[in-house]
C-alpha cells in the first residue's frame, strides 16, 4: 500500500474495539463495591472506537464492575444515535445518557466552548493541558453552555495539538498555503483564514472523501491519532510536523436530568474517575505517536517550518484571531474572563 496509515496497527485501543460498544458486564460472583439500582446508560458516539473513547470505555467497565453489572454503560458508536453535529438536541430531548461532542460542529450552539479552538494557547504541555481543561469544566460560561441542553461537562478530549496533513504540492512557506482548501474549524480556521486558505468545515468522517473527490487539499486534525482513524493519512502526500497552530474541544457530556436522577453513590463513582477516563486517553494519543510518526515519515513529505515563520504566523493569526473572538462574543459571555482564564490556569499549572 502506499500509504503508511493502512499498514498502522491500532493495538492501543484493541480493547475498546474489541468491546465494539457492548455493555460492559462481570462475572455475577464478584461482590459489588458500590451497591445501587439497575440502571442503564446510553452514549452517543460517531465513528469508531479509537484513542478518543479508550477512557470512556474503560469507564463503562469499572462502572459494571463496582456495582456487580448494575450500573451499565455502553457506548453506540457510528452516529447510531444521533449525529456528531445533534448530540446537544439529543440530550436536551433526553434521548440518551451520554456523548461526545466537538465543540466546532456547533459553535452556535457552545459559544463559550470555541474559547479551546482558538490559536496558539498555552496548552502544549499534556500536564498543562489535562490541568487548564479540568478546569475549565467547571467554569461559569463553559457550564452554562451545556445546560442550555440539559446537559453537564464530564471529561474533556484533551485532544492533541493539531497538525495538517494534505495533498498535492506542500505549503513549504507561508505564503504557499494562499488559496488551499484546509478543513479546519473555530479559531484554528480563522487562523488559516489570516494565511489565505479556505476554511472548510466538513464533519471528521467525510474529509477523506472529500480528498478523493478534489475537493479539499489539506484536513487539520488532533496529530497523530486522528489522521489515521479517520483515514487522512491514506490520501495525504505531505504532513506539518511543527506548526501547532492550537486544538479544540472534543470531550464528554452527560444529560443533567439522567446525572440528577443517578443515587449518590454512583454519581461519586463517575466523577471519581475522571482522573481515569484523561489519563487513558493521553496514553492512547502518545501511543499511537510511536508507531504513525515512523509511518508517516515514510511515506509522506514532511514540512519543519523555522522559528522565524512561525513567529511570523503568530503574529499573524494569533492576538487577531483572539481579539476578533472577545469581541464577537462580550455580549453573550464574559468572553474576556474566560480568556484570561485559560492563562491564569496554565500559570497555576506550572
């Protein structure tokens, strides 16, 4: 095969496709450590099982476990649901439990959650970020984005930096990335924008298409892991490997009525392991660092940019890109607080 990603083994989540979304259960003779009511959980997911759902599949394990197989989670994947972009209607309809959302499909719909997609954050460090997105969670705008659908925030993503992988000739400068057609959203679209690209907004699972087609050039996604899940990397030539321009949000939210209406015990269960559900998803993201990095390099042409451009992008598309969002959004939220706080957060951080 020519492309590196079709030959990459996905051993670090084996486990959750292994499960495929099925219910969680233990052997009746284990004694129960929470004991409680039957209860059932659904969580909406697109795609497949991957380094993203590794944390929530596990939970859905120790959740079975503690409770002798009362509490049950299980996680559908494949929009089985309700689509990457209707998660949010879902929930406030009390269709299900559970979901992953992406704060990008929707940023009507979650304001205050597109403060994780602007450019150039300081949350390059895994430490950093774990510590600054935790919390955040719990911050007023943030929260109250989410209750406006019934719905509270569990876990973040903590979704990798972005890098972009494309096809045809690559941006070597600056200046060559004028014109290209870059799936990319929020404030990292917006940062594209600063360099003459064409933001694109299309849904995760139909940017390799769209490369088949001819219609996209080039996809930013959480790097590594996410190129290959959802199979950029088998039609990509050419790959960044040190832009960074910043990630998004894509973490976990349960429905408020379903968490209210769980006894205590199990509530304390799954706010105990959040912890859990971030560490595993980290692993899982520089796990498969280790085994696509070689990969790519193999088979696709990388792009090192030098100090002094991406100062030059920076300066470009970051305080611009920041501004023009408080601006945007100091009637709807206290966009500047919830700025500063990510600063004011990473510095507790170190």
């Amino acid at each position: 095969m020519h492309k590196a990603s079709r030959r990459i083994s996905l051993s670090v989540i084996s486990a959750a496709c292994i499960l495929g979304g099925a219910i969680a259960t233990i052997p009746a003779a284990v004694a129960a450590e929470v004991d409680g009511p039957d209860v059932f959980w659904k969580i909406s997911m697109w795609g497949n099982p991957r380094a993203l759902s590794v944390g929530m599949e596990e939970l859905a394990v120790k959740a079975a476990e503690a409770t002798d197989g009362k509490f049950k989670i299980k996680i559908f994947y494949g929009a089985q649901l309700s689509s990457n972009r209707e998660n949010l209607d879902g929930l406030k309809l009390n269709a299900f439990e559970g979901a992953a959302i992406c704060n990008f499909y929707h940023p009507g719909k979650n304001p205050a959650w597109m403060v994780f997609s602007l450019p150039f954050l300081p949350l390059g460090d895994p430490a950093v970020d774990k510590y600054v997105r935790t919390k955040l969670m719990e911050h007023p705008a943030i929260v109250a984005d989410m209750e406006r659908w019934n719905a509270m925030p569990y876990v973040s993503g903590l979704l990798p930096q972005y890098e972009i992988l494309g096809k045809g000739a690559p941006p070597l400068t600056l200046e060559e990335w004028k014109g290209l057609r870059v799936r990319a959203g929020g404030g990292l679209g917006s940062a594209m924008e600063k360099l003459g690209a064409v933001k694109q907004t299309l849904p995760a699972g139909e940017s390799s298409t769209a490369f088949q087609r001819g219609a996209l050039d080039a996809a930013a996604f959480p790097y590594t892991y996410a190129h290959v899940s959802f199979k950029i990397a088998d039609e990509a030539d050419w790959y960044t490997s040190n832009l960074a321009p910043g990630t998004s949000e894509c973490g976990w939210v349960f429905n408020k009525t379903a968490y209210e209406a769980l006894p205590p015990q199990y509530q304390e269960l799954l706010m105990d392991n959040r912890d859990m559900v971030m560490d595993m998803e980290q692993a899982a993201y520089a796990e498969q660092d280790a085994i696509n990095l070689p990969a790519f390099e193999k088979s696709m042409t990388k792009i090192v940019y030098t100090d002094e451009e991406l100062e030059r992008f920076r300066d470009i598309a970051g305080k611009p890109v920041w501004d023009e969002w408080i601006a945007a959004n100091k009637d709807k939220f206290d966009s500047q607080g919830l700025f500063d706080a990510v600063w004011e957060y990473a510095e507790e951080a170190k």
